[in-house]
C-alpha cells in the first residue's frame, strides 16, 4: 500500500515531465518515420541535384546521408531535427535524365519538337494572263462564231456618172473551239482529313491552283490534238521583223504591224527570262535603256503592258489585240470531295478540282507571233 502511494506521489510530482517526454518520443518517431521514406526515395533515384567529389572517393547520395553525423544525433534522440548535406561523384551526377541522347547511365527522354503551322516548299507561279484576256461564258461544249475569211477592202472610185460601183464581197467562215476539262485527283483517309483540317483546307487550295495553271498553259500553247485547246501560239500569226533588231525593238515592229492591220496592240506576252533580258539591257555606256533595278517602272514595252508567263518558250513574243481574244468559262474551278470504287468500305476519300474552259481567236491578225 506504501509503495502504490509512493508512485502516486511521483506521477502527481512528475506527470508533466513524463507527458514532455512521451510527445518529445512521439515527435523523433515522426521524424524518423518520414526520414526513412525520403532515404526510400533517394535510393530508388540514385540522383542529386547537388554534390561534390568527397576526398575519399565517389560517394552516393544515400551514403552521404547515413554516415553524417545529424543523422547519428537524430538517432541518439540529442536533436529533434536534422540538416543533412548531400554529397555525390561527378560521375553520379552525369548520369540524368537528358533529351533525346546521352551517355552511359543517362536515362534519354525524347523531346516533342515545335511543328510550324502550314506547309512549305509549295512554289506558285503568278498567273496573270487568265486575269487579262476578257472572258465570255458558255453553257454548252463548244462554242461557235463566225470570223471574216480573207476580206478585202471593195470600195472604189465610181469614175463617171452612171457607172457601176464597186461591189463588196464578205468572205465568212464558222470556227468552233472547244470546251475541255482539266482536272485532277487526289486519295486520302477520312480519319486524316477529319483530324487535320488544315490539310483539307490545303489541298483545296493546291489542287485548284493547279488545275488554273494548266489552263493558262493550255490557252497559251495548246496543241489542238483531240480533247485539248488550240492555244493563242498555234492560232497566231507569224510576224517577222527587222534583222539583228534589239527585242523591244522587235516587239515594237510587232505593235506597229498590228496598227497597220486595225488593231490595238495592248497586251504582250514573253517568258520571265525574255522579260528579264529587256529591262536590263544596257546601251554602250554600260547604262540601263529602262529605269534600271532602283527604279523600276510598271512592266511594259512602248507602253504595252507585258505578263510573264513560263508556258512561253523562251526566246518567242506574243504581242495581241486582247479584245479579239477570248476565255471560255465553261465552269469555274471547282473543288469536290467524293468516293469512288470500294473507298466506302476502306474510308477513303477522293478530292478532285476541276475546271473546264477553252479560248477563242476572233481574229489571227490580232495576235502576232514572233522570235526574238
């Protein structure tokens, strides 16, 4: 009974210091609780952002950190909390988590790459010629017009009273062009144009833009085979001017011819190269005849507009009276998505741009060909 009152005497006495020393007990056990899954943690790693090369040889973090003396004082229960350094090798630290490549022991991550929006390496000639010639709509697959065939001008002198005048005769002819189309295709996923509506955008954009620059090639040198166009070369009239003559001079006979005949030279059409050697030729004072590269003027030739055309060949000139020359607008570009064959079954689209036109010479006078 004395003994039960003894240590009743020291609880009431000492209960504070005990209940210190308990949360003080409770405290350390966190402490090292949460240590021990840091030093988990660090050894599953094996890496450090900071570290130096320890004088008795490379050193891993995890080592740096059981043989420091804060954590053998933590251990002793001397300290409530611990601030430890970390020390690791060169070699430790090499050993990270790089982009793409690296060396022994790096763990490689490979690195997205920033894509640029759009496409690129996509060339696209000016066509112009197709915005000057004038043009006439068509609802049919040809079309027709009567052209005068060898006229010749019958008024005369009525010599005395009461002779017979002189009498004009009207030479005529029907000329048909015809009406082509030009076309082209091309196959894609559904899914990929669904996901990329850039790229559908883009192939609508690229693939009616090729079927334009055909036609003004066509319109320009057209063969006349079956199924295409006679273009303004094949139809022109071969004008041959003065010998060893400079090109614009040329050119300018050109115009003149075309006045003589009763039209008005306002269009003239060369290959970028052609056009090219006449704005810089230069006189005997090695001066440019035109304004030169600093001040370039519109282009023209004795005031004749000039467009540039790469269906030209080089080294040949169209000069024309555009109003005797016509564009065939049978149905404008077009751009239309489709299936065609077993493309339902595989998703499979078919996009197709199309155009379909002709040109019409009213008059071969009215455009001159020649070779510079």
């Amino acid at each position: 009974m004395e003994q039960f009152e003894i240590v009743q005497k020291a609880l009431a006495d000492h209960g504070d210091v005990v209940k210190g020393f308990a949360g003080d007990l409770a405290e350390t056990q966190k402490s090292m609780g949460e240590l021990q899954a840091q030093l988990v943690d660090l050894a599953q790693q094996q890496t450090s952002a900071f570290g130096m090369v320890d004088a008795g040889g490379p050193v891993s973090a995890l080592d740096s950190v059981l043989k420091s003396t804060e954590l053998s004082a933590l251990r002793a229960r001397t300290t409530k909390s611990a601030l430890m350094p970390f020390t690791a090798s060169v070699t430790e630290l090499r050993k990270s988590v790089v982009g793409d490549a690296g060396g022994v022991g790096d763990s490689p991550v490979s690195v997205q790459a920033q894509r640029a929006t759009g496409f690129f390496n996509d060339a696209r000639r000016n066509i112009s010629l197709l915005d000057v010639i004038p043009r006439v709509q068509v609802d049919s697959n040809s079309f027709e017009f009567i052209q005068l065939d060898g006229f010749v001008n019958g008024a005369d002198y009525q010599l005395a009273e009461g002779d017979a005048k002189a009498e004009q005769t009207l030479p005529t002819a029907v000329i048909t062009a015809p009406i082509v189309t030009v076309a082209i295709t091309i196959p894609a996923s559904e899914q990929v144009i669904a996901d990329s509506p850039m790229l559908g955008q883009f192939l609508n954009s690229k693939l009616t833009f090729g079927v334009l620059e055909k036609m003004e090639r066509e319109v320009i040198a057209g063969p006349g085979t079956t199924g295409s166009m006679t273009g303004l070369y094949v139809q022109a009239t071969a004008f041959t001017q003065t010998l060893d003559i400079a090109p614009a001079d040329a050119i300018g006979e050109a115009l003149a011819q075309l006045e003589i005949s009763g039209w008005q030279g306002n269009a003239i059409v060369l290959h970028p190269t052609d056009w090219q050697a006449i704005r810089s030729e230069r006189n005997a004072g090695d001066e440019y005849v035109a304004t030169g590269w600093n001040s370039p003027s519109a282009p023209n030739i004795w005031g004749v507009p000039v467009v540039t055309s790469s269906a030209m060949t080089v080294g040949t000139a169209l000069v024309m009276d555009g109003s005797q020359v016509a564009l065939l607008d049978r149905m404008s570009p077009r751009f239309e998505i489709g299936r065609v064959n077993t493309q339902f079954n595989e998703n499979m689209l078919t996009m197709r741009a199309e155009v379909r036109g002709g040109v019409a010479v009213f008059s071969a006078s009215a455009v001159l060909k020649l070779t510079l």
